[in-house]
C-alpha cells in the first residue's frame, strides 16, 4: 500500500511571493522530525527545461548531479534540505506534452482521442508518483499563481490527487499576499480572499493559507481570512518578511506550520531538532563586521541570475563569521572611454568574482577585471566563463599572445586559448546538450586547490550529510565531483607554455584531458573553475571553495586596513594600462 503523503503548494495574487522558500522550508521542518521527503517543482512554461531561457527572464538555470537543467527553486530545496535532487524533481508543460506527443506518435494510445483529461493530466500524476518513490512525504511546488491559463492542466492534476490517494494522504497549502495599504492604515484580506475563492472554484480547497505579509498578522485578521477561506484560524499562518531566507523555517515553525501539517496528514512524528538552524540565525544576526565582493557580471539587472552564487557567498561568509556584501556591477560598464572611472567601483572589493554566462556581450569588461585582481593581488574566483576568461587574460597580457582568444568569441582567431569541446562540435539542438551534471576532478598535491578542499589535512566528512566530501587517493592526490555547465574548456594545446610560466593547473579529470581548476603561483589567490561550486553549497556545509575565497577576502581587507602585514594589499592599487 502506498503510504507516501503529499503536500502541494499553490500561489495566487502575484508571483515572486515565495513559494520556494516555503516549499524548502517544510522540507526542512520534516526532516528536523524524521521524515524522508523529496520537493518537486511543476512549472507550467511550455519550455522542455530552462536551460535555453534567456537569464534576464528566468534567473538562473540550476544543475543537479544527473545532469539537469532546471529550475532555481531546485537550488532552495537543496540549500534547506539534505536532498541531491535529479531531472525527476522539476517537471514542466514542455516535457509533459513533449511526452505524451511522442506516445501518441508511436501508437501507445490505441487510437484513442489524446486529451489533456486524462493523457497530460495522467502524465503530470505519473510523474509526482515517480518522484515521491519511497518517500514518506513529497512536497509539489506548482509555479505561477493561480487563475494562470497555463497551470490549469497541473490543478486539474493535483485536484484528482486526493481523489486518487484519499483525503488523509493529500494536503493542499496556497500561499497568498496580505498587503498593508498605507493610505488606509489597514492590512487587506479581500485578495486573499479572492485567490482562494479562484482555487475553490476548479475544485481545490486549501487546508492551510500561509499568508506573505510585512508583519504579524493580529488575531482578527487570521480569523477573518479563516472564516471568509473556509479554513481553521489555527491553519492561517503569517508568513512575515525576514531579514534572512535562513529564518524562515524558525518563523514558521513559530506559527505552528509543521504541527497544523502533521495534524492533517494523520501521522506520527518527533519533536524537531533545529538547533543548527537556530544557530545560522543568530550567526547572521550577531555579525557586524563585512567585507564587500565584487561581482562583475552581464545578467547583474536581475540579481535571480546569480541566486546560488549569492547565497553561496553568505555561506562563506558564515564559515568565516564575517557578512559579506555583494557588489553587483554590470561588466559593459567597464568598456568605452570611462574605464578608469569604472575602476574605481573596485576600490572598496576585498575580492573579485566573474561569473558564468555565455555570448560575446560584456566580455571585454570581465577581461578588465581580471586583469585588474592579478594586477593588485586582489582574491579573485572565476566560475566556468570566469575561469576561461583568467586563461585568456593571461595568455594576452602575461604571455603575450595579444589575439588570445574564445572559439566561442572569435571562431577564427589564431590563438584559440578556449575551444569547444570535441563532443559539442557537431551538436544541432541547443537545449540539454552540454557538458552537465557531476563529474570527477582531480586535484594534484601543493597546490592553494589541494589546500582549500582538504583543509588542515583532515577529510571533509562526506559520509554524513556534507555534499562536498573528498576522497584520498593512494598518490596522494584527491577526488572531488562538481556540477558543470559548459560546451567550451581549455585548448590543451598551450599547457605546456602557460606551465613554463608558473602557471598552475591544479585539477584536471581524471583522464588528465580536461582542466577543470587552475591558479596562479605568485598570486595570494587567484583560481578559476571549470566547474559551478555555488551548485553544491548550503548554508550548513559551505562550498570550500567559497570557504577559501572569503577568508582570502577578510585577510586581504584586513590587511589593506592595517590589521595585517601584507606588502601586497598596503599597496596603492594599480590602473591598468590603457
């Protein structure tokens, strides 16, 4: 029989409200008291995956182990849970139909005529089933807001759930916006009273209202919500803003969310043990002092584009209990005549990051700045383009090949330093065909790699619940697996001269074909990575490698305001050549 339980989470009056933050949230809530739970996200875009959507109207695309595509919602689920999810926990309209076309196509249907009651609404129910595969809980997150046209087949869907499963089993939770209008000194209840009434009306009657708001709900005002949403007083939970993403579970523990959902399902659970949770935000509340990180980036208009990368810098931050304030600085600005000026925005940067991305747009202005971190030995950490565009740099200005160049930039340049991949060259399809998922690495010995992931000579505790273990090999080398993104790596044709040079390349796979890490040998630290390391770090185990970079950064501020000795860092810093 099955005994798995399903929570789905619905939005209504305006998107953005948070559902994936609540979504991770109960995650987090039921694995304090001991159940074994997955997330899945249902977005209801007509897109496959996405991974071809441009990042200005998405946010970022993030990868999981298996190599999907997916959407960065997967990413809270991952930072708030244990879970390493796969392709199976984001489901969208493009696949469902994309599936049930091709069955059609090939005759599995009899001759039957394809509908979307029951082939698309039968498929989306297949799937959550897949995903909830021994599970004691599964939580579906459904995107959009309610009333959507195109989210109607994944209601419709999760609608037959409790038809299917039996009421004891499904739990159906609509978060909803409470605004408080200024003009009028009141928080207001009729949208939230309207979006319910909307997902009454396709048959789906919410059990719990958890209500976004920039306070407290007062009494009243829950019971008023309770009454006119046919819910109990108790099962209307105020869903306050925070300061961080990393109170959230705390404040809904407060309001007695995991209690409520536990209550409804029927089942039996321990007391949660939040400890470490508790600690993280008394952590972020007591910490006063904070370096700044300057991220030099083409998508910085919307800060979603970089969610992990964000996150994951306050990850670091907490490892080395400092605040870390980022500096999003658009990387076209850095080109054309007011470069020097520009600069300057990097004056108060304790480090220097450069991103991931694709297209030739902005690329000039990232090349600024990395040879601006070199320059002044400033803490720099290049990701995927980043890290291509440090070798690049450094071919140009160090080695002198001043035509040093991307195949992706300039498919005819005579120094291709970064080629595309001999399995991406006769690729047709754009979607789901690059170099994604995990893949070994192996980091040589002496190395500031070798230093960063097996810190102090002690093994990450990879048996228990860190997702950025090692592991020892007998030549003394180590193993790491990290989450990729890309069809371009390092032409291995110039290794041998940027060695010669004291150029390092500390990672490699484990072939010895792919350089997946490199540094600089007379630089305090600078590395670049094939690789995106903001994929696997959580605010309980922090990536090592955004661990390193902000040390880096606190000794680097700390020298550069006298607390250290340091030459390089009490150096005036240097305008590059123009």
């Amino acid at each position: 029989m099955d005994k798995t339980k399903y929570i789905f989470i619905t939005g209504g009056v305006v998107s953005s409200l948070g559902k994936g933050v609540a979504a991770s949230s109960i995650g987090t809530l039921l694995e304090a008291r001991g159940f074994n739970i997955t997330i899945q996200k249902l977005d209801p875009y007509i897109n496959v995956d996405p991974g071809t959507m441009n990042p200005f109207q998405h946010g970022e695309v993030f990868v999981t182990d298996d190599g999907a595509e997916t959407d960065l919602d997967l990413g809270h689920y991952e930072r708030f849970t244990s879970l390493s999810l796969t392709k199976k926990n984001n489901l969208t309209s493009g696949k469902v139909y994309d599936t049930v076309i091709n069955n059609e196509r090939r005759g599995l249907y009899l001759g039957k005529t394809v509908q979307v009651i029951p082939h698309i609404t039968d498929e989306i129910k297949k799937n959550i089933m897949e995903a909830a595969d021994g599970k004691d809980v599964v939580i579906v997150e459904i995107g959009g807001t309610v009333g959507d046209i195109e989210s109607l087949p994944f209601l419709e869907a999760i609608r037959q759930f409790k038809l299917d499963k039996g009421k004891d089993n499904v739990l159906y939770i609509h978060l909803t916006l409470v605004p408080f209008i200024k003009t009028a000194g009141e928080l207001k209840t009729k949208p939230t009273q309207h979006s319910v009434r909307e997902l009454r009306a396709i048959g789906i009657e919410p059990s719990i209202i958890i209500c976004r708001a920039d306070r407290m709900l007062p009494r009243d005002i829950k019971a008023k919500i309770a009454l006119f949403c046919n819910v109990e007083e108790g099962a209307v939970i105020t869903a306050k803003d925070e300061d961080s993403i990393y109170d959230v579970p705390l404040a809904l523990r407060r309001e007695g969310l995991d209690s409520k959902i536990i209550e409804y399902l029927n089942i039996w659970a321990r007391s949660p043990d939040l400890s470490e949770w508790e600690n993280i935000s008394n952590t972020l509340k007591t910490l006063k002092n904070y370096i700044t990180i300057g991220i030099i980036g083409k998508y910085v208009n919307l800060r979603e584009s970089y969610k992990s990368l964000n996150e994951s810098l306050i990850h670091g931050g907490l490892a080395n209990s400092i605040n870390v304030k980022v500096k999003y600085i658009n990387s076209e600005d850095f080109e054309g005549d007011c470069l020097k000026e520009k600069l300057k925005e990097l004056e108060d940067c304790s480090g220097i990051l450069v991103p991931g991305g694709f297209g030739l747009r902005g690329i000039n202005g990232m090349l600024q700045a990395v040879e601006y971190a070199r320059i002044n030995k400033i803490p720099y950490l290049g990701i995927c383009l980043g890290m291509q565009l440090l070798t690049i740099e450094y071919a140009r200005n160090v080695l002198g090949l001043r035509d040093a160049n991307s195949y992706e930039f300039n498919a005819t340049t005579p120094n291709p330093v970064i080629n595309i991949m001999d399995d991406q060259k006769d690729i047709g399809n754009m979607g789901g065909t690059m170099r994604l998922g995990a893949y070994p690495c192996v980091i040589s010995k002496n190395t500031l790699a070798y230093s960063i992931y097996f810190r102090n000579n002690k093994r990450y505790n990879h048996v228990t619940n860190d997702k950025n273990g090692v592991e020892l090999n007998h030549d003394g080398t180590i193993s790491i697996s990290e989450r990729h993104r890309h069809r371009f790596e390092f032409n291995n044709k110039y290794r041998e001269a940027f060695e010669a040079s004291g150029f390092i390349f500390s990672g490699v796979s484990p072939d010895g074909k792919l350089i997946e890490i490199c540094e600089l040998k007379d630089h305090p630290w600078f590395i670049g990575c094939q690789f995106h390391p903001e994929f696997k770090s959580s605010p309980l185990y922090p990536h090592p490698l955004f661990r390193g970079f902000v040390a880096a950064a606190v000794k680097y501020s700390n020298a550069l305001n006298g607390l250290e000795k340091s030459s390089h860092a009490k150096n005036k810093r240097k305008t590059l050549a123009l």
